[in-house]
C-alpha cells in the first residue's frame, strides 16, 4: 500500500518481487508473469513501482528462472514499463 512514499512502501514492494522470484526457484518455475502489482487500488504511482520491479527483477540471480513476463493491463502502464526496458536495455 502506498502512504505517500515516507513508510518502507518500496522495501515491500521489492521483497514481494524478490520472494516470488525465490519461490519460483525453489519449484523450479522458469517463466513468471507480473502485473503492475500495488498500482491499482493500494495506489503505487506507476513509474515508482515500475523502477522497484526491474530493479527486483534484474538484481535476481538464479538459475531456474529463464523469462520475466509483465502483463500490463492499461496504456498508460504499458507505456511506462516499456520505456523503462527500453531505457534500461531490456526491451
């Protein structure tokens, strides 16, 4: 949830990226598919959790997980995870 950016909101939201990624490891999941999670009704701001989910995702460093999906379900959300791939070489 977010609380304006003072609490530990992006610490959480990073967490959440870091154990899924551990837990597909551990069951040996190679692909996995993320929405903008937090942006809706807990009201992330786009762009903030999107720079916390390539972050996550690109710090991974596991042997199982071969692709990392984001399923986006608004232009405006897409707009943003696509620029940052593409910023971050990604795309």
């Amino acid at each position: 949830v977010w609380y304006g950016g003072n609490g530990d909101e992006a610490a959480q939201l990073a967490s959440f990226f870091a154990r899924s990624l551990a837990l597909a490891e551990e069951h040996g999941v190679r692909t996995l598919a993320f929405p903008a999670i937090s942006t809706g009704v807990y009201g992330y701001p786009l762009a903030a959790a999107c720079k916390v989910a390539f972050s996550a995702v690109l710090a991974h460093r596991g042997a199982n997980v071969a692709e990392v999906r984001f399923v986006l379900f608004s232009d405006e959300a897409y707009q943003i995870y696509e620029a940052a791939a593409r910023k971050l070489g990604v795309a």
